[in-house]
C-alpha cells in the first residue's frame, strides 16, 4: 500500500493499494464521466487486462477512505530512464472531490522517492485541458515530445 498522508477535498485519505483478489472486480467497474470517454476507455477494466496481459504497467487501486474509487497504473522505461503515470481513471461519481489530485501527488511523490531520483513522466490528449491543468497544478512541465499524438509531460520536482 502507498500512503503518503493525503487527503482528498472530502477529508478522506487517499491511498494506492496493488489491484488483488479482493478488489480487482471494483477496480473493473470504475467508470469516468461521458464526457470524459474521448480520453478514457469506458471502464478501467481495459487498464487491468493491459497490466495483465503486457506485463509492463503495474495497476493500483485508487482507495478514499475504504472505497475503492479509481485506477492508477505505472511503469519503468529502460529506454529513457523515466517512470510512467499511465491509465488514470475517477469514477464518475467520485469527480470534484480532489481525488484525482490526491493520487497524481501520491504517485509522484512515491516515484520521485525510489532509488535514482528518476523523472516521472506520463502523456496526455492534447484535447483534455482538465488534465493538462491538473498535471501542470502539481509541476509535470510538457516536452516538445509526442507519443501515440499525446503531449508528454515530465516530473522532476513536486511543486506542492
């Protein structure tokens, strides 16, 4: 489990918990807003089966208090050296409470911790403004890089 002591607006804390036997069935049927399925896929399940099947990105529950609310997954890249957000989903009924900031802070800052001091990065849809302000709200500053036509963003430094 990762808690760092973070809260959501609500006062609940926020923690990423391994996707397990347990919860994985309420990880699945987290699902966004409808105006959020041009970025998103209908439901984090799509994000399990890619950690399961690529073998690549780690999935995370997204826990407020005792609830699961969302999905998280990371990963490491020998390529550049960095850690990736990746699949970040809030369910719908959980948006506007904070916790979509509460767990790109927990993540962060937890991956800027691990030995090598490594960038953290992640891609985002040039489109999703929410994001974007989000992620420049806690320091991931964009590069002149796409990948898969998504702008990258870097971390080296919490700005919160």
């Amino acid at each position: 489990m990762i808690d760092l002591g973070i809260r959501d607006r609500t006062g609940r804390p926020v923690t990423l918990h391994p996707v397990d036997d347990a919860d994985w069935r309420a990880v699945a049927d987290v699902v966004p807003r409808d105006d959020q399925r041009d970025f998103v896929p209908p439901s984090a399940a799509r994000y399990l089966l890619l950690s399961l099947r690529e073998q690549v990105w780690q999935s995370l529950a997204v826990v407020a208090g005792d609830e699961v609310v969302g999905h998280v997954m990371w990963a490491w890249d020998d390529e550049d050296g960095c850690h990736w957000v990746g699949g970040m989903l809030v369910d719908a009924s959980q948006q506007g409470t904070g916790v979509g900031r509460a767990t790109v802070l927990t993540l962060a800052r937890w991956l800027l911790d691990r030995p090598g001091g490594h960038p953290v990065r992640l891609s985002v849809d040039p489109a999703n403004t929410a994001a974007r302000r989000l992620y420049a709200s806690v320091g991931f500053v964009e590069l002149d890089e796409r990948v898969d036509g998504e702008v990258v963003a870097e971390l080296t430094t919490l700005t919160v």
